[in-house]
C-alpha cells in the first residue's frame, strides 16, 4: 500500500521554473514597496513549489503589509520547517520574528448567548468549529472581519467588525438565534371557498331544436339554410312579377308591326325583375346547400342526438342518390 499511495505530489521542472519566476517578480515589487502585488506573487510560488525561504519572504511581505496573524502564523511554520532541515540560521530568525509579532496581535474573542444544536460559526467565511472557537482569543489580521451563525431550524445571524491594529482584543457576543419562520401555508384557518350552487337541470329541448345548441357550425348551417329560403322566397316573388309583366308584354305586341312605348318600358322590366329572380334564387339555393353541408358535417351532440326523434341521411350510390328517413319512438 505505501509503494502505490505516494504522500505529496512532487512538483516538476515545469513548476519550479514558475515558482521561481513568481518569487523573483514578488522579490523586486517588495523592495518597490507594491506590497499588494508583491504578497500575491509569493503566496503562489510558494503554493506551486513549497520552500522555506520564499515562505519566510511571503511571512516578511504580510508583516510590512500589516496582516499581523498572517505574518506570525508564516514565521511560526517556516521556523518549524527549517528547523525540521537542519537550517538553524532560519529556524532561529523566524522563531524570533514571530515571536516579536505575537505581542502585538490583534485578537477577536467570540462569545454564544446561547449555543444552538449544529451552530456553525464562520469568520470571513472560513468555518469555526463553535465549541473551539468561543471564549478564546483567535489571532486575525487587522480591518474589517464579518462573523456569521446559522443553526437549523433558526434565522442566520451576521455582523461586521473594525479590528484595530493590536495589540487589542475585540469581543462580539453572538444573540440567541430567532426561530426560522414557517414556510408552510397556514391553509387550515382559511374558510373554504364558497362552493357554487346546485343548478337546475335543463329540460330536454324539443326535437329539432337541440342539434344548433352546443355546436357553432351546426348553429351556421341552420342560419345558412333560413337566409337560402328568404332568397328563395324573393326569387319567387320576382319570377311571378317577371311572368306578370311578360304576359302584358306579350299581349301588347302580339299582332302589331311593333310594340308601343309602354310595351318596351314593360319588357325591360320585365328582364330586370328576371335578372333579381335569378340572383335570389341562386343565391338562396347555395346558402341552403352550404347550410344542409355544416349541418351534416358538424353532427349532433351527444344529448341532441338523444333528443332528436327523427332523423334524415343523404348518402349516393352506383345507381343514383337517396335519402334514408328514421327515427325513435
């Protein structure tokens, strides 16, 4: 199991060549005193490649930049590391720069009113341990720090604190935390909607009357089929005006070497009164074979074609047409 679980990856050419870039660009902007650009470059070479030295550089650049807890925390590891390899020069001037560090740290002491199960506790984001973390002073960098609790079941809690340079200790008490409000509607204290009136049954309408109401091409079919008899009643009443008026004609002219003025004034009467029959009756008869189409088309509703007692089906065969009557009693 040791031979094929290897404990740290080892960094390759690759990365040691950007680490060692990194550190020398981190190394002449600290000496330019650009400490905000300079802090980042050695925390990332000492991220890609581990070392002492750059690590006792990136303690030195925080310390200058005034992260007290982040320079005091950097000596107290590299004088470990050094030590642990043999390098006493090292391992003796970070123990004594973190040392001169820690009497002057700010510190920030948490306080819980009242402890909740499953508190988590976070400080700039990091999670506290809520036990570990309350009652003792912990080590942070002067500036403004947020404290945050949550619990389940309860309201989170957060607050933003101003550490001053140390050394100094601040104190923050974290409340009880409130009881989360119920996500569930609270339906039972509605009344119920008011629930709609029974109606009354509609009666069955008379045969005949049931198929237009319930289906809208029916109800054009039926229309349709009354304005094709309308035209065709004016049809007939002009064709017996132009009959009328073709007679007089007739008997007017018959026998003569020509026709009066009345006569001919009555003939074109008589063709523009035929000419209306015509039109109306044309008309009408097309309005009543699109009418008799959407009503065969459309089909009754379920409760027409239970009222309806008499019933008429069109259909066409080799030898002609025919019409079926039918019905129930």
């Amino acid at each position: 199991m040791s031979l094929t679980s290897p404990l740290w990856a080892q960094p390759t050419p690759a990365d040691k060549a950007l680490a060692e870039g990194l550190f020398q660009d981190g190394k002449r902007l600290m000496d330019e005193g650009k400490l905000e650009e300079a802090c980042p470059k050695l925390a990332e070479s000492q991220r890609v490649d581990p070392t002492v030295g750059t690590l006792l550089n990136l303690a030195v650049c925080h310390e200058k930049e005034g992260k007290t807890a982040s320079a005091w925390a950097e000596f107290k590891e590299a004088s470990a590391l050094a030590a642990s390899a043999g390098q006493q020069d090292r391992a003796q001037f970070a123990a004594r720069r973190g040392s001169e560090l820690e009497a002057r740290l700010t510190r920030l002491v948490l306080e819980v009113a009242q402890p909740a199960p499953g508190m988590v506790i976070t400080l700039n984001g990091k999670e506290l341990s809520a036990t570990a973390a309350t009652g003792s002073g912990i080590p942070v960098d002067p500036g403004t720090a947020t404290v945050e609790a949550r619990a389940p079941g309860k309201q989170p809690w957060s607050q933003q604190v101003t550490l001053d340079p140390g050394p100094s200790t601040t104190r923050v008490t974290i409340p009880p935390l409130a009881d989360a409000a119920s996500s569930a509607p609270a339906t039972a204290l509605s009344p119920a909607p008011p629930q709609p009136a029974a109606q009354a049954r509609p009666e069955a309408a008379p045969p005949g009357a049931t198929g237009a109401g319930g289906n809208p091409m029916r109800t054009l079919g039926f229309v349709a089929g009354g304005v094709g008899l309308a035209g065709i009643g004016v049809g007939a009443v002009f064709g017996i005006l132009t009959m009328q008026r073709a007679g007089d004609v007739e008997a007017g002219c018959s026998g003569n070497f020509g026709c009066s003025r009345a006569d001919v004034e009555a003939n074109e009467s008589a063709l523009t009164t035929a000419m209306v029959s015509n039109i109306a009756i044309g008309a009408g008869l097309a309005c009543v074979g699109a009418g008799v189409a959407m009503v065969l088309m459309s089909g009754p509703s379920e409760k027409a074609a239970a009222a309806e007692r008499v019933w008429i089906a069109p259909s066409v065969a080799s030898d002609g047409g025919r019409v079926t009557l039918g019905g129930r009693w």
